[in-house]
C-alpha cells in the first residue's frame, strides 16, 4: 500500500514546526494553525511542545577592570511540532495563505 501512495504522488502527513522567542506569541499562531486545519475537516495530532533551546551569553561588563563582574544574558527559543494526516489540497491552499505575526518561524514537510 505504502508504494502506491509515493508513485501517485499523494501526501500522507504534513508536519509542521513553528519555533519562537516568546511562549504566547508561539501557542496563539500554533492556535491559529490548528483552527485552519479543522475548518477543512483534516485530522490534527499535536500540538506536541519540544524542549526548549537555551542559548546563554556571558558578557564582561567593564571593558579594561573588574574582570570578575560579568553579566549573563539567555536566548530562549520555544518549539512545537503539528502534524496533519491526510491532507486535503484545499487545506494546504489554506495554510500557505495564512499570515502569522512575526518573529513566528515555520518549516513545513510533506511526509
């Protein structure tokens, strides 16, 4: 069954993951996403939360003394991964015309 579906072309599951700095801005967008998927009747799995990548930046602060006094800044990038089975082409249609706000990124694969 699996070698009919790659010869004709057809997309099983699309997976999508949205990645941003800020939690609330990231699960409004995930809301949205998902709100589009359901209007067209697609089955949705998710939101899946991964973990949280934490990037952290110690910084002197004096340039030429005090070298003992430095500051400590993080990056924190939150993720979520949706997949949707079975997609229709009216879904996908949808979701490539959806405006999220920025600082939102998304990868989309077409499983």
């Amino acid at each position: 069954m699996a070698d009919t579906t790659e010869k004709t072309g057809a997309i099983n599951k699309l997976r999508i993951r949205v990645r941003a700095y800020e939690n609330k801005i990231l699960d409004a967008s995930v809301k949205q996403i998902i709100d589009t998927a359901m209007r067209f009747d697609a089955n949705v799995v998710g939101p899946i939360p991964l973990p949280t990548e934490i990037k952290k930046y110690t910084v002197n602060r004096s340039t030429f003394v005090h070298k003992d006094a430095r500051e400590q800044f993080e990056m924190r990038t939150h993720k979520r991964v949706i997949d949707i089975l079975n997609p229709g082409p009216k879904v996908v249609e949808a979701l490539t015309n959806l405006s999220l706000p920025s600082g939102v990124n998304i990868d989309v694969k077409m499983m």
